[in-house]
C-alpha cells in the first residue's frame, strides 16, 4: 500500500510510519513540525520507500500518485499546548480534517482519523464504552482540542455517508513511550524528566485522578489491526489497567531511584477525574489487547528518556 500520514513526524505518526514500512508498504509524511520533530523519522531518510513533505495540513493538499490510505494524525496532543496554541488545535483537527478527507476521496483511499478519549471529556460514567457521548466543556481551555476532535469525527462521518468514503475513527487514550518530547508537559515525559534530572516530581492536584496508560507498540498494533480491517469505528483503542497519578509518581521515583519525591501543585481546570477504556469492541473486532505492563514500557521510556537527556547535553556542551 501507498500510504500517506499527517503528523506522521510526531509521537505516534512516526511509529506508525517505521511499522508500515517495515511491514514493506510506502510511506509519505506530511508534517509542519510545530509539534513533531525530524528526529523521530531521519532513520528512514534516504529509504527508496519512504518520502518526507513539510506541509501544514490546514492548507490544501496535493500529492502525485495513488494513495491507498490517508491516515491523519496530526495535531498537538499535549494539555501543555491548549492555550498556546489554540488555534492550531482547531484548524488542524477542523481544516486539516476536511482537505485530509478531501484527499481520501480524490484517490479512493481509505481513511483513519485519530480521535481520542477526549471525547468523553470529564466522564460520567466509567470505564468509556465507545456508546457513552461524553462530557465535555466547549468553552474550557480543553475545549479546544476537545471539540476540534468531536467536529473531526462528525466530518469523518459525513464523508462516510454523503460521500461513502471508507473510514475509520479510532479512540486514542493516554499512550506513552519513546519519543515523546521530554518538554511535552503530558505526564509520563514530565515524570520520567523530572526523575532523570534528580527533580521532584510534580503532581497536581492530591493525585487521585486516574488514567490508564497505553505503551505505544500496543497502540500502534491497534491501528495497525484497524487500517486493515472493515470496522468503522469509533473504536477504543488503550490500555485498561488504572492508576492514580499518585501511584504513576511513585512507580517512576521506584524505577529511577529518585530520592528528591513529590511535590503537589494546582489541579488543572477541567483535568479529568477518572478515564479508562472500555475495549470489548478491539477485543471482539480486532482481536486486540494490550500485552506490555506499565512496569515493562515505563522501564524502556526511562532508557529512552536517559539516552536522549544524554545526547541533550552532549549537544549542548
Ligand atoms: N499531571 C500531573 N503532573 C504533571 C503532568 C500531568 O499530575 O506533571 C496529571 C494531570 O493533571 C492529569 C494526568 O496527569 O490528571 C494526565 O495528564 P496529561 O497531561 O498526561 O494528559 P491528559 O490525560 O490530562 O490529557
């Protein structure tokens, strides 16, 4: 297949890209690298199968040849980034949805939206099934990315019924691993940083606040699975198994021997209270779960995270 990614120089983009290629499909990223970066794919530069286009998404797109599927992951994923670059949440997941679509249609290709358990917002009920409608507020600082990812998925629909294009939406939650930008401000880089650097590590709020944390070869095995597949979606993709933010903290001050401990600072407005997927439908329909424990892909981020805060400070010097 010839498939093209938006995003594909972030976090998951790029993961997605070496597993496409390395499973012998081409691979073509778009990517205006405000939040992803050409370290995650230089591996792949000079690779006959591989092609690298500095594009922002939000402005129409075009590219020579067929293309199998359109895969569109861009977009700034961080709560960090929400009031910094607001705008550029909503046109990348509003604009650059529809000229991503738009490009789908044009070449008959299959589409898969990334969307994300933002969706259900601060849910009220618990675990989310992909049924629940969510709980979101359209005007807090999460609104946003929040109602950006909704209006994404109702454009995804659209084209799925006006235009019968072939789409898929999948339910991103809180995934982590290599390559996440140890300035990202998400949790698990703020810890594994903030340990690394012999910090205390900050958590906000009393630290009762759940997630459940996806390692991110799983997660891209679930796209993987989905792509190519015939379901539609929405379809929960994350890990089940919760901890409180309390327990995250504490985990990684364990596995980095971090003497400096804890320090609490303010709940961020909005921060939902609890989250963890409901996956029957990926275990019924894929056959996917989640197989790597928390303990096992945290050991291997923290490896990651040292080499590259090594490689900082080579650089730096
Ligand atoms: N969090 C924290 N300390 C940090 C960063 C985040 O306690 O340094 C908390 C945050 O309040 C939230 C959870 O960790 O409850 C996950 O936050 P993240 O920004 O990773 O993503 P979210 O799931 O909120 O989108």
């Amino acid at each position: 297949m010839r498939i093209l990614i938006t995003g594909g120089a972030g976090f998951l983009g790029s993961h997605l890209t070496d597993r496409f290629l390395s499973e012998g499909h081409e691979v073509l990223v778009l990517d205006n690298l405000i939040t992803g970066s050409l370290d995650n794919i230089a591996h792949h530069f000079g690779s006959p199968r591989f092609q690298f286009i500095k594009h922002d998404v939000t402005n129409y797109i075009h590219v020579p040849g067929p293309i199998d599927a359109v895969l569109h992951f861009a977009s700034p994923a961080s709560p960090k980034d929400f009031p910094e670059i607001p705008i550029q949440i909503l046109k990348v997941n509003s604009l650059g949805a529809h000229n991503a679509l738009g490009l789908a249609l044009a070449k008959g290709a299959r589409f898969l939206l990334a969307s994300t358990s933002e969706v259900y917002g601060d849910p009220l009920v618990h675990p989310q099934p992909e049924s629940y409608w969510g709980n979101v507020n359209p005007i807090g600082v999460r609104g946003v990315y929040d109602e950006a990812k909704r209006f994404a998925e109702a454009i995804t629909m659209a084209y799925r019924r006006y235009h019968g294009l072939d789409t898929r939406i999948v339910r991103i939650f809180n995934t982590y691993g290599p390559r996440m930008r140890l300035d990202d401000g998400r949790v698990v880089p703020n810890f594994v940083g903030q340990a690394l650097r012999g910090e205390p590590l900050t958590v906000y709020g009393d630290g009762s606040q759940t997630r459940s944390f996806c390692y991110v070869d799983d997660e891209v095995e679930g796209f993987y699975r989905l792509l190519m597949s015939d379901e539609p979606g929405p379809i929960n993709i994350g890990n089940t198994v919760e901890n409180t933010m309390l327990e995250l903290a504490e985990r990684v001050n364990r596995l980095t021997a971090n003497p400096a401990g804890i320090i609490f600072q303010p709940l961020p407005k909005d921060d939902p209270k609890v989250r963890r997927p409901d996956i029957t439908l990926a275990r019924e329909r894929l056959g996917w779960e989640p197989t790597i424990s928390l303990e096992e892909g945290l050991t291997r981020t923290i490896d990651w995270c040292r080499k590259a805060l090594a490689t900082a400070s080579a650089e730096s010097a």
